[in-house]
C-alpha cells in the first residue's frame, strides 16, 4: 500500500508541475484528471464536456474552479439554463456550516440567487433539468424569513422526488445523497441520513468507480466511528479517481483518521497541502496541515509537526475571519502544546485577531488546560470563565453546536481546576460529566477530533489520582470512538503497568 501510494505521489508531482506552468501560461488552470461524470443536459453539444467537467469540479468541492467553468458554459450558450443551475450550485458547501454563505442573500452579493433565478426563466426542454432547477430553487427562494435550515431541508425534499422520479439518473441519486448530508445533524448518533446516503451511493460505487461524486460523498457519510469502516475502500480510492483535485488527495485521510492509519492520512495529505498550495487554494492547504499536524503527533513526529506549523506561520495574510482558516492555524499549534503536555507552550497560545468566537475558545482552552495543568489553579479559572461566557455569546447568536463544544471546553478546563485545586471527585464529576456530552455529538468535517478528547483526558486525570482501574476503562473507551490516538494508547499502558504493579 506504502509503495502504491509513493508511485501517486510521484505521479502528482509530474501532474502538479504542468498545472502549475498551464497556471502560469493561460492565467487559470483545468484540473486534468477529475474521473468520470455524465450528466446529459439539452444545451448546446458544445458544451457538453465542459458541462461534465464542471460537474466533476463541483463533486470534488472545487468551487472556485467550477463556479469559473459553469460562468464559461452560459458565455458560450447564453440560453443554457443548467450552465446558471451550476452557477448557483456552487455557492451551495453542504457539509460546511452554514451551507450557503452568511453573504449569499446581502445586497451586491446574490449572484447565485441570481443564477438560480436565470436558470428558471430559461426553462429548459428536459424534464429532469426542470426538476434540477426546482430543486436548486428550494435553496435560494426570495424569503428573507427563511432560515438556512428551512432552505436546505427543502432542496432535500425536492431532490428526494428527483431521485424517485428518475431512479436510473446516476447525477441525480448522488445529488440526494448531497443533499441528506447537509442536514445530517450531528446530534444524531444514529446517523440516519448518513446511513441513507450510504445505502444509495455504496451500489453505485460498484457500477461507477470511477465517478468523483460517488466516491467523496460516500467518504463523508461515512466519518464517523459507527461507518468508517463502509468507507475505506472509497478512500484508498478516490485520490487516484480525481488526482487533480486537491480535495480528493486530502478527503481520504477522514477515513484514515477514524481508523488510526495514521500513515495513509499522512501520505494523503502531504499531496493535498502541495496541491491546494500550487491550486491557490489557501482553506484546502490549511485544512490538509491540520490533519496532517494531527496524524504526526499520533506517531510521535513532533519534529515534522513542528515543520508544518512553521510552514502555516509563513503563509501571508491569513483571514482571521474566515472560520476555517482561523480554525485550522489555531488548532494546529495548539495540538502540538497540549497533546505533548507542553504546558508552557500552551500557556502562551494567544486567540488569533478577529476570530470567529467558537476559534477564539479554542486558544482559551489550551491556555486554561496549560494553568490549571501546571497548578496555578486561580489563573485556570479565568479562562474557565471566559469559556463560559463565550458559550452564552454563541448561545444567543444562535450557534448551539460550537456553543455546546464550547460549553465542554469550559467543562473540562474548570475540572483540572478542581484537581489542581485538590478537589478530585469534583474533577472526576466535571470530566465525566464533559466526556458524556462529547459522546453525544459528531465532529464537524473541518476538525480530525477534538485536540484531546475529554474520555481520553478523564483516564489521564485517573492515572494523576493513582487509580488505574478506571483510567485503563476510560482509555479503553476512548480508543473506540477515536483508535490509535497516541495519548490514550500511552495511558492505557501506563494505567496497564501501574494495575500489574500494584498486583
């Protein structure tokens, strides 16, 4: 497997390098290997193939590019309604948050309404386009009432009648299962609609390997714990699928990360930090760093986490306000400090300018962990508090996932307080009482995991309090839902040695 993936490395560079001279030539680049797409539209024949290229673009997640091909198709055939659909598509991230940028319904800024609404007046001859189109409407109504919940819930509705209308329409059975995944709420540790989507695409998988949707889509509705395993295939996969797409050489390291193959997801997103940084793409080559800095504290590679971090603190002009760069160059350093118990280091981890709240706590918690870790128990406390009132911010704005992941941040900093403080039932209550409401909610796909998990920093706490008993079963409890985290493996050992010691 190593050596497969060391000849697509190779193999990358070559493609890498003559995209970065057609970058340099024409100004813009044509990714040349996306897979294998077919969506028949009744435009012009001409643009037939660039239709399906743009579609691939838009199944790989490169929006940019593919919002460029889709506005090149409606200038080449200005009466091409799905040109205009894939215009507005674009603006659609379904398994972002939100879905559909805070900007998209501002004045100046409703160009994919726009498109949605050019893309209906054209009224296409295909019946399944006109149904397209319906769809894509449900998402970007005139209703300033409407909440982006509301919106998305409806395009799901309305792909679900695409779907059963036109059970042999492959583009249409993916975009489903798209849509599913933008409202997979991840409080449901059910997965329904994960396990929905699944139970579309897995069949056809078999029948389109070759097809970039089927693939990627299949990786996310598998990430978590309870799927990863459905989902390995599709991402040992999909990098060689659609190779030119950076996304595509990163996607795959969710499912490694959920299994622990810590080697894979390094490999993989080693190729998606080189392409996305040739590509341009600033939020893929962070979002690559952060979990390859995660995959090299788990096999002790602190020296090479060190490397990526230096890299990420020489990128020029990171936007702060932009959530997922802020989060990925906030976690990043922060990993390293309190994933390695440098205390000092994450005392000194400072909340990053003009950082979405929910990025901000997570500097404040590395800060608090760091004191309270290190005894200064009062100082601790502070940031416990600064947490807390952070989480009541994004309770009122509205943002209860981040408010709840805050919360458990708070949780977790005021129980090393209470040790420190020489209270350990209170911190043995506190932790637990953090690790069951992590338990209860999914990560978001811009994190690998929490930097520590709290099951995994309540079997620590139980080795500082000399009780290996629960520590190995906190550990052991931890490892399911996250395997070959270096920490709990290190603690189970320990807590292994000290129960046999003291035999």
């Amino acid at each position: 497997m190593i050596a497969r993936w060391r000849i697509l490395l190779v193999l990358l560079a070559t493609a890498g390098a003559a995209y970065a001279q057609e970058m340099h030539d024409h100004d813009h680049g044509v990714p040349e290997k996306l897979g294998t797409v077919s969506f028949p539209i009744s435009c012009s024949p001409a643009v037939q193939q660039p239709f399906n290229r743009a579609v691939a673009l838009l199944h790989s997640f490169a929006f940019t590019a593919a919002q460029k091909a889709f506005k090149d198709i409606a200038a080449k055939d200005p009466k091409c309604a799905m040109a205009h659909w894939g215009v507005a598509m674009t603006d659609f991230h379904p398994v972002w948050q939100p879905p559909l940028p805070p900007a998209t319904f501002t004045d100046g800024q409703k160009a994919a309404q726009e498109a949605a609404q050019e893309a209906a007046r054209l009224q296409p001859a295909s019946g399944i386009e006109r149904d397209y189109i319906h769809a894509l409407a449900q998402l970007y109504r005139v209703d300033p009432k409407l909440t982006t919940a509301q919106r998305t819930l409806a395009y799901e509705q309305a792909m679900a009648s695409v779907a059963h209308d036109h059970p042999s329409d492959v583009e249409a059975q993916v975009f489903y299962a798209v849509a599913l995944l933008a409202n997979a709420s991840p409080t449901d540790k059910t997965h329904t609609r994960q396990k929905h989507a699944v139970a579309i695409l897995d069949p056809l998988y078999k029948m389109h390997p070759d097809h970039p949707g089927i693939a990627h889509i299949l990786i996310h509705a598998c990430d978590s714990a309870e799927l990863a395993q459905q989902g390995l295939d599709a991402a040992r996969k999909y990098a060689g699928i659609a190779p030119s797409a950076a996304h595509a050489l990163h996607m795959p390291s969710h499912i490694f990360t959920r299994l622990g193959l810590w080697e894979d997801s390094i490999t993989s997103n080693i190729a998606s930090e080189k392409a996305a940084s040739a590509q341009g793409d600033l939020m893929g080559e962070l979002h690559a760093m952060d979990y390859l800095v995660y995959a090299y504290v788990q096999t002790g590679r602190d020296k090479e986490a060190r490397q990526v971090i230096a890299r990420m603190k020489a990128l020029p002009r990171l936007d702060m306000t932009d959530f997922a760069i802020a989060y990925a160059s906030t976690a990043m350093p922060v990993r390293v400090s309190v994933d390695e118990a440098r205390w000092e280091d994450a005392v000194a981890i400072t909340p990053p300018m003009g950082a979405p709240e929910s990025v901000v706590a997570i500097a404040v918690w590395a800060k608090g962990i760091g004191l309270a870790r290190s005894g200064h128990a009062d100082e601790a406390r502070k940031q416990g508090a600064r947490l807390q009132a952070i989480e009541a911010r994004l309770r009122v704005a509205g943002d209860m996932y981040w408010a709840d992941q805050t919360g458990i941040l708070a949780t977790e900093v005021m129980a090393w307080v209470a040790q420190a403080s020489r209270n350990p039932a209170g911190a043995v209550a506190l932790l637990s009482d953090a690790a069951e409401r992590e338990d209860r909610i999914e990560k978001r796909p811009v994190t690998p995991g929490p930097i520590v998990p709290a099951r995994e920093q309540l079997g620590e706490l139980f080795l500082v309090q000399n009780k290996p008993g629960p520590a190995l079963a906190a550990f052991q409890d931890a490892l399911k839902q996250a395997p070959g985290r270096a920490g709990a493996l290190r603690g189970a050992a320990k807590a292994t040695a000290a129960a046999t010691a003291g035999l």
